[in-house]
C-alpha cells in the first residue's frame, strides 16, 4: 500500500480492517485479511458449505433439496459472492433472479411479515425434483424503450416483465404483489451485523429532522429466535434480523431445506446446524474489496 504524502490523509478503507486490495473475477471471494488462523480455517470451511451442492434425499452428502425449489446452492445464485444473473427457469443456471409475492391484505405469516398468496406462499419456486411439478412457471421478458436525455443524447432502456403461470391450471389473484429479486452480492454483511441497534435508531428520521429530504425509518421484522420485533438488516428490504435467519431462510425458501430456525412441523430438520453456522460464517468474514478509481473524476 502507498504512504500519503506529508500531511495528507489516507481514504477511508471500504471495509476497514477487513478491506482487500484485489481487482481479480476472484475478488469478491477472499476472506477479511485480519481474520486469525483459527478464524481463517473455519472460513474455509464456511467456503465449502457456502458452494455445497443439494440433491434430494435420500442420499450420503447433501441430501434434502426440495421438493420444491429455485436453485441447488448458495454459489448457484450468488456467483463468485458477487451479483446473480437475471435468469430463470429452464436455464443452464436454472432459477436465480427471484419472484416474491404476497397479497395486500390478509393474515401474514408473522408479525409485520409478508402475507402469503394462497397455493405459492411468498416466493415462486419454480424448479421441482424429479418426477414433481413446480408449482408454477415464469416466463421472463424484456421491454425495450428509448429516450432522450437534456443535452440531446439518446439512451435505451430494459424492463423486466414477469408472466407467472400455476402448473395446477387456477387464476392468480388479481391484486397479488410481486417483486423481483436479483441476488445481491454478499460481502459486507458481517460489518452490517455488527452494527449496534442505537446506531441504527440513531440514523433514523422519520419526521426530516434534519431538512435533508429523507424521511428513514426502520424496518421492524420478526426475529424467530428472540420472537420479538427487532430491527430488519438484511435483503434487499431490510426484512431479516440475522444473517444467521437470513441464511435459513434462503434455505428453505430458494431451496427447500428445512433448519433449526425453520424445521419441519415434526420438529426435524434437514440441514445440520454446523452447516448453517459455516455458510454464515463465510458470509460474515469475506474481506470487502477496496474502492478504486477514486482519483478519476468521471468516476466520482
């Protein structure tokens, strides 16, 4: 790294001690560079558990996908931790952009949660084990529109458009809420965690105290461990306490697999807990890639 000159201070570093300079496709896939050896051995085998593939039970590794699903592991999503792509359904990467759906009104699975849309629940699965039938196939399209900018430059746009089709043959309710969902990439989130609660409640304004246009308010979610409202960190509305019920829910909903948090109405589970705590524990100590270009106008 290169000293500052006199007198000049250094940037902040993106992720602080946890920042990595690297500029690689494999960047987004190293772990924080002041984690301890102790540390670093229980992120690799998070790494391994992160890239597990599942398969329908019964079977020696892995079993319990299913029966129905959106994809098969965490890394079929979350390619190389970074960013998914918007593909669906009979792709060679089968699911990884995600349709949620809930209704407007109704009774929701839990306290400030979703309410669930009769025959699909809350997300769309797709992808089915073998001789099964998805609960419903979405068709992805794109439409195209251009325009022109004040200074007379012509840009063009894509919107995603999603055609959602039960297997059973039944309508859709006619004011079901959808909302798609690309994976987001996943380091970074263990600084977010460690972020304490009055920090977050002092970030918030809900009333504009402060006259700067933005109105924040937190998101309360329910947190099945402390079954309680807390403060919403994690996906891309906030709607997870934990990255620990993060992680589970991202198991059972992309994948089927019941845990701990979510077991089945039995009390048993399929994913072991070890496996649960490794996937987030890679999650919580990937290093956080260093921001660059930062002496490049067009850039800033």
């Amino acid at each position: 790294m290169l000293l500052a000159a006199c007198g000049e201070q250094e940037p902040p570093r993106a992720g602080g001690a946890t920042t990595i300079d690297n500029r690689t496709s494999l960047a987004f896939t190293q772990p924080a560079p002041n984690l301890t050896v102790e540390g670093l051995a229980h992120h690799r085998a998070g790494d391994a558990a992160f890239a597990a593939i599942f398969v329908p039970g019964p079977a020696p590794v892995n079993p319990g996908l299913g029966p129905l699903f959106n994809n098969n592991s965490c890394n079929a999503c979350h390619l190389r931790n970074g960013r998914g792509m918007p593909v669906m359904g009979s792709s060679p990467q089968r699911t990884q952009l995600l349709v949620r759906v809930s209704m407007p009104e109704g009774v929701p699975t839990h306290p400030n949660g979703p309410v669930p849309v009769p025959g699909l629940g809350i997300q769309i699965a797709d992808q089915a084990n073998y001789g099964l039938t998805p609960e419903a196939s979405v068709l992805l399209e794109w439409v195209e529109s251009e325009g022109t900018y004040g200074d007379g430059t012509r840009y063009g746009l894509r919107e995603p458009r999603i055609r959602i089709t039960p297997t059973d043959g039944s309508a859709l309710p006619k004011d079901m809420l959808t909302s798609l969902r690309l994976p987001p990439p996943v380091f970074g989130l263990g600084l977010l965690e460690a972020v304490e609660v009055s920090t977050l409640k002092s970030l918030a304004d809900p009333n504009d105290k402060n006259k700067d246009g933005i109105s924040g308010r937190l998101n309360e979610v329910w947190d099945v461990q402390a079954q309680a409202l807390v403060p919403g960190r994690f996906g891309l509305k906030a709607n997870s306490p934990t990255l620990l019920q993060q992680s589970a829910e991202a198991y059972l909903n992309d994948m089927g697999l019941t845990t701990t948090l979510f077991p089945e109405p039995d009390g048993t589970h399929e994913l072991p807990l070890q496996t649960l705590e490794a996937a987030v524990f890679y999650a919580r100590t990937l290093g956080v890639p260093a921001r660059a270009f930062l002496d490049d106008a067009e850039t800033l």
